[in-house]
C-alpha cells in the first residue's frame, strides 16, 4: 500500500468499508474513500494522532501513517482487530501506551526511523506479528511493550534501546519467553 506520491498530511488506510469516528471529522479537512481505500486529508495543525481516534475500527485492514504525525497517543488504535498491515511514518518519535494494542492480525510492522519511545503495552497481544526490527532511533521501550505477541520468532533489537522492560523477568509472558532466550539484556 505504500504509494509514490503519497502525501505529508494524509493518513492512507484500506477497509471494507468507510472509517467513522468524531476524530477524523474534527482533525481533517478532506476524507474520501471509495474501491476498499481511504484517505485522511489532515489540517495542518494535526501533530498528534489522539487517544482512542481509530480504536476498535475491526474493518481496517492497512495503514499508513504520515510524516506530519510526531506522536500517536494512548490507545489511538487499539482493538484494530483487522488491520493486517502498519506503516509508522518516519517523523513520529513517541508510540504512547496501548497504541496498536489488541490488533490480533497485525503481521507486518514498519516502525519509522524517528521513534524513540514506545511505550507500555504499545502492541501487546499483536498476537500474528511474526518478527520485529527495532530503529537505532529508540532509546526507551516500556514494560510489555510487546507482550503475548504469540507468533514473535525474530526481534532485532539495537544497542541505541538504553531502557528495556519488554524482557523484564517477573510476569514473563509466552512471547518474552521465547525471545528470552535469544536476547538477554
């Protein structure tokens, strides 16, 4: 889904149906949608994509979030049971807490080149990711980060993470067991 002329203030996405949510209606200027895809026209002013804006839309399938974006909030996509596929634009520096949690069919994940925080629970039970590279960007991960991502076989985790709790030894789940293993820090 990544496109050629894809634009800095648009949010690509594609669904079997048209995104419904108060959020997209206060922070966009355009929103057409036609063929299974999406487009978010964004005013200027959107930095930020808000707590809860896209939770539960179980329609989503793929996303792509723009350069524009510098912070995705506290469950902003939560319970996206459908979304299969995300790009996290190259200018968002914090994934907040519970961001993509619950996006059971999530299994390919680009994480842009800017972020440096992803915080707590920000993809657990993101339970079809199968592998995961982390940016030299990220300093910090938080506790669970990445917790009960079930089908989680390969983690390339850079020497630029200076605090990690997503291999913290109480309360290990089944995905931190494994990569345990691997990866003792």
């Amino acid at each position: 889904m990544l496109l050629e002329n894809q634009k800095n203030n648009v949010i690509y996405y594609e669904s079997s149906e048209k995104l419904d949510a108060p959020w997209i209606e206060e922070k966009s200027i355009r929103h057409t949608f036609a063929d299974g895809k999406g487009e978010i026209e964004l005013k200027k002013s959107v930095t930020k994509i808000g707590c809860l804006a896209f939770s539960s839309q179980s329609k989503m399938t793929s996303l792509i979030i723009p350069d524009c974006i510098t912070e995705i909030e506290y469950s902003a996509f939560s319970d996206c049971c459908g979304m299969k596929k995300l790009v996290i634009g190259n200018s968002v520096k914090k994934i907040g807490s519970g961001a993509f949690e619950f996006c059971l069919s999530l299994e390919d994940l680009t994480i842009g080149t800017s972020v440096e925080i992803i915080e707590d629970n920000a993809f657990f039970d993101c339970m079809s990711l199968k592998s995961l590279i982390i940016p030299a960007s990220v300093k910090e991960i938080g506790w669970c980060a990445f917790a009960d991502c079930q089908d989680l076989t390969s983690v390339i985790i850079p020497d630029s993470v200076k605090k990690s709790l997503m291999m913290h030894l109480k309360d290990v789940t089944a995905c931190q067991r494994k990569l345990r293993k691997k990866y003792q820090r």
